[in-house]
C-alpha cells in the first residue's frame, strides 16, 4: 500500500482532539448487597487532594435505591460499579451469555442521572482496566465449580491501584 492511499483511505480518520489523560486512582468503595445482587463498588477517581467520599456514598445509596425500584434487573447476581468525578458506571454479568457484560451508566452533574449508554459509551479508557481485571476474575469463576467459595474467591477480588 503506497503512501497516497494510505493518505485517501486514513487521512481522515483518528483525528480526534486530546483528551484529559490524567492519572486515576481505583480504590475498593465495598460491596452493594441487596437479596438478588451483590456488586463489587470501586471508586475511579483523579490523583488529586479532593475528598469524594461523601459522593462515593451518594452513589452506594444511588445503587441500592435503583437496585429496589428494579431499574438495575440481577441478572446472574453479580457484577461491580465504577464511581467516577462524574459519573457511575453499573455492570452486570448476564446469566445467558456469561461473558458478556449489561452496563447501566449514570451521570454526574450534582444529581445522578440515568443516561443513554448510546450516547454515553459503555466504559472509558481508565475504566477498562477495572473492566479487564473483573472479566479475569469473572472467568476463573465461570471455570470453578461455581459454588459458595468460588463465589466469594470472585467478590473478595479487587483491582487496586493507579491508572497512569
């Protein structure tokens, strides 16, 4: 493939502008139990001396509220949440197609507010690593004999640590 295709066919593609790339850390928030789903809740924040705690708690009460009013369905039981700055992105892992990940994404703008995943993407690049640590985790459980102990090997394996 010669140069001037390369330019007619990808010149125009890619092109996209900088996005803030800064550090993040992910920390373990804890589980979100309710009777039909148990999700393992991190926190995804900037390396930065701002406290989110407080909203790191709005978004667990966010969570059990939306699990109770059945707008977040079980589905297998298990899957993990990402609190961001802005926003709070709910994974579940689907009882038919095991490996396949159901989100629900929430945005942050002093309320949390459901949004169209259409429109809102399903993870960010950060939040992929989180993403890539649960679908191991997820995996060694799916090839256990998924009973009581396998269970808790998956819910007490955390991703910690920074995103750089």
């Amino acid at each position: 493939m010669g140069k001037t295709h390369f330019g007619a066919v990808y010149g125009n593609i890619g092109n996209v502008q900088k996005p803030d790339l800064e550090r993040r850390r992910v920390s373990k928030v804890g589980l979100v139990v309710s009777p039909n789903l148990v999700l393992k809740m991190y926190a995804m924040l900037k390396v930065s001396p701002e406290d989110y705690t407080g909203r790191a708690e709005e978004a667990r009460g966010v969570l059990e509220k939306e699990i109770a009013a059945g707008n977040i369905e079980p589905l297998s039981g298990m899957g993990f949440a990402i609190f961001s700055e802005d926003a709070l992105n709910v994974a579940r892992w689907d009882k038919e197609q095991p490996l396949a990940v159901v989100n629900r994404v929430y945005g942050y703008d002093g309320n949390f507010t459901p949004l169209d995943i259409r429109k809102a993407g399903s993870f960010c690049i950060y939040e992929l690593v989180v993403v890539a640590h649960e679908r191991s985790a997820w995996e060694r459980f799916l090839k256990s004999h998924r009973g009581r102990e396998d269970k808790k090997d998956y819910l007490n394996s955390w991703f910690e640590g920074e995103i750089k």
